[in-house]
C-alpha cells in the first residue's frame, strides 16, 4: 500500500542532505558532551551534584515549561465554539497528519506568530496570536498551523530539549563553578591539585558550552527548515507557507522592539523570530533565514509541479 | 515513528491504510431495518486538491469514469471547493432510488484512481449521509487513513455553515453503540474529528 501510495511524481523526494547535516549535529553535540561528562567523573563528587541539579531543572523543564509559558505570556485555550476556523483548520491537518489532536490555544496580542508547545504529541498544545489570524488568509494559515504541527510530530520540544541538557550542564559549572570550588576534587585544605581541577574543568565546561552552543542553533534551524517541509508535504501546498513567511516576516521588521522583548524567551518555538532583524550573524540564529526557506520551498513547489 | 525519525525529523504522510469502506454496504441495513435510520442517497469524498495540471487531469479523468459508471444506476456527480481549500466530489443518487452499494462503489472507484495515480495521501475522508425519522442529518464518515468509521451527527438546528456548531454527541455514542459490530469504529473518541458544513 505504502509502495503505490508514494510511487511516481506526486509524493516529495526524500531530502537526505538535510537528514545528513541534523545526523551531523547531533552527533558532534554527544562528542563534545561525553568530553564534558568525562571531566566531571575526574573531578568527582561535586561534579556529579552538578549533574543532578542540572537533570532536576530538566525535568521542571520537562514537564512545567508549557505551563508556565502559557501562564506568563496570557495564552488561552479556545473552544470550537470561539474559534472555528482555527479548529477546522488544526482537526483537517490531524486526519490528514495521523495524530490526536492537540490543545489549540490563541494569545491576544497583535504580533503575528504561531508556536508549538508540550513534550509529547498527547500533551501538545499549538498557539495562535490574534494578530496571525487576522492577518493570513485560510491557506495560509493552514500552513502555518501545519508547520507548528510538524514540530508535535517530529517531538522538536523534546528533542531540544534533551539535546540542551549538557548544555545547560556546562552553564551551569560555569557560572558556579568557583562557588562548588571548594568541594572540587577533596574539600578540605585546597591544594594545589584541587585548584588546579577547579580551573581545568571550568575552562573545559565553557568550551563546552560555547561550542554546543552553535550546534544546538544549527540543530533548532535544521528542524525548521524539516518543519517546513513537513507543512509542505502535509498540506501539498508549499507556495501558501512560502506566501504566509513573506507576509509574516515584512511586519515582524515594523514591530517596535519593546512589544517584542516580552516574548523572546518564547523565541525557538516561534515560527518567525519574534527578534528584530539583525542578520549579522546567521550562525547564532535559531531559525534560518527567509531567503533560504523561501528557496527550500520553493523547490519542493518545483518537485509537485514536476518541473524540478 | 522510530527514534531516527525523531531525531532526524523525517516525517512523511501516511498513504491510505486497508479499505474497509464497504463495511457500510451490510451496516446500513441494520440502520435502516433496526433503527429507522434511512440512507439520504447521498455520499462524498473529501481530499486535498493539489494546484498542479497532472492533478487536475487525473480528477478530470475520474469524474469521467464516475460519470459513466454511474450511468445505469443514474448518480450524479458534482465537485465543490470548501473554504477550507479542501475539494469535495459529492455523488447523488436520483430521488427513490438510494443505493448505498452504488455510492460505495462510486467513491470507491474515485478513491482507488486516486491511489493509482500516485495521490494517496491527499485522501481525507469519505462521508455518507443518513437521517433519522425526525429527518435530522445523521453522517458517517470514513477516515482512509486510520480505515475507521465514526459518526457525525450535528445538533438540529446547527451544523449547515462550516463555521462550527454544537454535535450531538449523545446521539453518536448511541450510533456506536448501535452499529459497532458491523461498522470498524474509531476507537479513540478524540478522533472523531468533525467536518462542518457538509454540502449534502
């Protein structure tokens, strides 16, 4: 069924090189953590509290981060009743996407974006502002909640997440590091061994986290540039995302920067960046830029079309 | 999905999965004879229709084939777009005449020329309408991807715009109840997604 289901032009061609570089990544970002684990075995005992405190932040992570968002930011659950296009819209995606359905929640504020949110695709939940759902038109909206889908079916909450853990470990030494010192290597009178314990493991943490850093930015664009794709495949519309970035990010360049400063924690789930353009550097970027995803689907539109 | 896919973020969309639509052909005729539930002689295929010219001339061929096939029978066909860029191919049978075995067998030979031509998993739904002695419209709607049924029945009063109304879920639970064992039910409830403004 699967084989006749996808055979000749219709379905979209596999895009291995995106698959390659997200492999990539993720594998350089488990090299570079094991180094770290590695120095805070050698140092010992305090290097594993570190690692506790730092794996119970996770799991407030984990399991509280939706909530509280929702609360800071004035999101809200709507019903079908209050908001039935948005509902049609998100149920349709679900047949068609093969899962349940998650919470669809909207936030009154008039910057246009969307997000996803939750740890796994029963306690998602995918948000709409006001200022989005006034602005697109269905179709585009459509993709737009298609993308948003996308990172519930690909677990990109989870999967970053996870893959921030050590991370947030290496921040943690870093930051701390001299105040845990003295527990460093023995704990009473400090020799000159415990010192020097102390300067090696804090330098390797922060090299640590400068460097997983950048592949944890790489990873978040790489999974929207998969999330665009899979609004693309989802919907078999790919010129109507393309068509909703261009509208969504011509407005996000006008909005004054105060009102977006409240929201730039949220800033990795947002489909824009909900940052004021600063393309000065692409590499601290969490989403890639427009150019290029406007050019990615605009490839797959070729690959419908038959003319790539 | 597995772990890779997770982690690598590969998602492709489902094809259909095994055809159980003709499970409606002996499970109205409990509706009807048991539960005075009788076949409005109207079904459609809803799926998403893609803006390209090979598309276009693959439905154009099936609303040939549909057209004369349904010729003895005399079903109509009719295509209609939501407003939620979703394509309805809606079959009609003529009055004193409602067939559910024709309508099965036209949706079916709309869905399988869609699968041969390679669009599979654009197919969302197929719906067939009932309606019960007070003459309220009674659904049921076959999701090709799950290959599950389940039932729709709108509230009276609401449920002619595709803005939303209130469902009467009482009545679709006694629906399953009713013909669960001839109809393959959806078994999670939260998938019992409904589909507002159904244009028959």
């Amino acid at each position: 069924m699967a084989a006749t289901a996808h055979k000749g032009h219709a379905a979209f061609g596999k895009d291995t090189g995106l698959q390659a570089r997200m492999f990539l990544t993720l594998f350089l970002l488990v090299v570079i953590y094991a180094v770290l684990v590695g120095v805070l075995f050698a140092v010992g005992a305090s290097g594993l509290t570190i690692l506790v405190v730092a794996l119970a932040l996770m799991a407030m992570q984990v399991f509280a981060s939706d909530k509280i968002a929702m609360g800071t930011m004035g999101v809200k659950e709507v019903s079908p009743a209050e908001e039935p296009e948005l509902h049609g819209i998100v149920e349709r995606l679900c047949v068609q996407a093969d899962i349940p359905k998650p919470r669809v929640c909207v936030m009154e504020h008039q910057m246009p974006n969307a997000f996803a949110m939750g740890r796994s695709r029963k306690s998602a939940t995918v948000c709409a502002t006001r200022g989005i759902l006034e602005m697109l038109s269905p179709a585009e909206l459509e993709g737009v909640m298609a993308h948003e889908l996308t990172h519930v079916v690909n677990r990109d909450v989870m999967v970053m997440t996870l893959a921030s853990f050590f991370a947030m470990v290496a921040s943690l030494i870093v930051q701390f590091g001299f105040f845990f010192g003295g527990g460093f290597g023995g704990g009473y009178g400090r020799s000159r061994e415990a010192e020097e314990a102390v300067f090696v493991s804090i330098a390797v943490a922060a090299a640590v986290y400068a460097i997983s850093f950048l592949l944890l930015r790489a990873l978040s664009r790489y999974r929207e540039f998969a999330a665009d794709r899979g609004s693309a495949v989802l919907t078999g519309r790919p010129s109507a995302l393309a068509s909703a970035l261009l509208k969504l990010s011509g407005t996000m360049e006008r909005i004054p920067s105060r009102d977006l400063r409240t929201v730039e924690g949220m800033s990795a789930f947002f489909i824009v960046p909900a940052r004021a353009k600063s393309s000065l550097m692409n590499l601290f970027a969490d989403h890639p830029p427009l150019e290029q995803r406007l050019a990615a689907l605009q490839r797959l539109e070729a690959q419908l079309q038959g003319t790539a | 999905m597995g772990l890779l896919d997770a982690l690598t973020g590969r998602h492709q969309v489902k094809g259909p999965a095994p055809d159980r639509l003709f499970a409606i052909t002996t499970a109205y005729i409990t509706l009807q004879s048991e539960h005075g539930i009788e076949p409005a002689g109207s079904a459609a295929i809803v799926f998403q229709a893609l803006a390209t010219s090979d598309f276009e001339s693959t439905i154009k061929d099936m609303e040939e084939v549909v057209k004369a096939t349904g010729g003895e029978s005399g079903t109509q066909v009719a295509t209609q777009d939501d407003s939620y860029g979703y394509r309805w191919m809606v079959l009609r049978n003529p009055a004193g005449a409602p067939s559910v075995e024709d309508l099965a067998v036209g949706i079916n030979a709309v869905s399988s020329s869609i699968e041969t031509a390679g669009y599979g998993e654009r197919l969302l739904c197929a719906v067939f309408a009932f309606s019960d002695a007070q003459r309220h419209p009674i659904y049921c709607i076959y999701n090709y991807k799950r290959g599950f049924w389940y039932p729709f029945v709108p509230a009276p009063g609401s449920g002619g715009s595709s803005d939303g109304g209130e469902r009467s879920t009482e009545r679709e639970l006694q629906l399953k109840a009713q013909i669960g064992n001839e109809l393959p039910m959806e078994p999670e409830l939260e998938r019992w997604f409904p589909l507002w403004g159904i244009p028959i």
